[in-house]
C-alpha cells in the first residue's frame, strides 16, 4: 500500500468526521495533528488555541483568574463547537476527555485516536515549559503519571490507538495514517 492511496482513503473517511486527537499534554498532538491535516488536506484546529481565543487571554492566566473548573467549562464550550463544525483535524487538550458530554460528542462526531507514548519520553519533552498550569511547581514525572493513572481509562475510549513514542512526528503522522485507514477498511467492511 503506498503512502498516497493511505492518505487518499484516510482522508475520504472524514469527508463527514473530524479526527479528534487526544492524549496526554506534551504527546505531540498539536504538531501531529498539524501534519496530519496537511497530509490529508483537512483544516486543522488546535482545542486550547481557540480555547485561548475565545478568552482572550492565555491557558495560564485562566487557570490563575477563574481557576481549572471554569477552564473546564470553557474548554467544554469550544469542543462542543468544534465538534459540531465542519471535518478537520482536532488536537483537543489533555483534559477535554475529562468531561462525559465532550466524550460523548466526540464518539458521535469525530474518529478519536489516542496518541500515546512512554511517560518518561513526554515527561521529557514538557519538563522545561513553563506554559502548562498543571505541571507548574511540580514534578513533570510524578504529575503525568498521576494524569495517566485518571486519564487512560478514559483516552482507552478512543476509536483508534496509536503508540507515537519519542520518534519523528513524520513517524507518528504515518502511523496515525495507517490506523486511520484500517479502521476506514474495516467500518466499511462492518457496513457502517
């Protein structure tokens, strides 16, 4: 199978889906979800950058003005629009997954597939940000397995899997490609 006609059927697929991507911050959703998008020729929106628009003001200064419930909220708000726009490729927040309606929106609107990778390897990769409230003042190690430990059974929810690792995001958009495309396959194989 070539890469082209993977694409090409990948992309078919969401002709009426979004591809929501979700996982834990600092995975690699938004730069793969970017060259996903280019690859399949989709619009790509990033959750906390139109979460961050809508506000007015960065992730940080909502968690410190109104606190991580109404980030919650809000971020709710944009998922919900999002969802229910036209296909694109969505990297959602870490923590979108968190809210019962958000799920439920992005198992009727959206393919969801769960970019995951080893803790040590995003731990890595986060720990010397100082841009996620979540992680600030804290141990990145600790705090990431403390999320995956909440998190997973929830991100488990997911349409597809895709382990990303600490390779090249070329590698993870590939990968992420091919998942999409079996799963094209075999729902229309289920005749769905």
């Amino acid at each position: 199978m070539s890469r082209t006609s993977a694409s090409r059927r990948a992309a078919a697929m969401v002709n009426s889906r979004t591809i929501a991507l979700v996982g834990l911050m600092g995975v690699g959703k938004s730069t793969v979800g970017r060259r996903l998008a280019k690859r399949l020729n989709l619009p790509f929106m990033d959750g906390d950058e139109v979460v961050e628009e809508a506000a007015g003001m960065t992730i940080s200064e909502i968690f410190e003005k109104y606190g991580e419930a109404e980030f919650r909220s809000g971020e709710a708000r944009v998922m919900r629009r999002l969802l229910e726009g036209p296909p694109v490729v969505l990297a959602t927040g870490g923590g979108a997954m968190l809210n019962p309606e958000t799920r439920a929106l992005l198992k009727e609107q959206a393919v969801t597939v769960w970019l995951r990778a080893d803790i040590k390897i995003i731990a890595g990769r986060v720990a010397h940000r100082n841009t996620r409230p979540l992680l600030r003042g804290k141990d990145p190690l600790e705090t990431l397995m403390a999320l995956a430990e909440h998190r997973y059974p929830l991100y488990a929810e997911a349409d597809l899997t895709v382990d990303v690792g600490g390779g090249a995001h070329a590698d993870a958009v590939n990968a992420v490609v091919k998942a999409l495309d079996a799963y094209q396959r075999n729902e229309f194989e289920a005749g769905r």
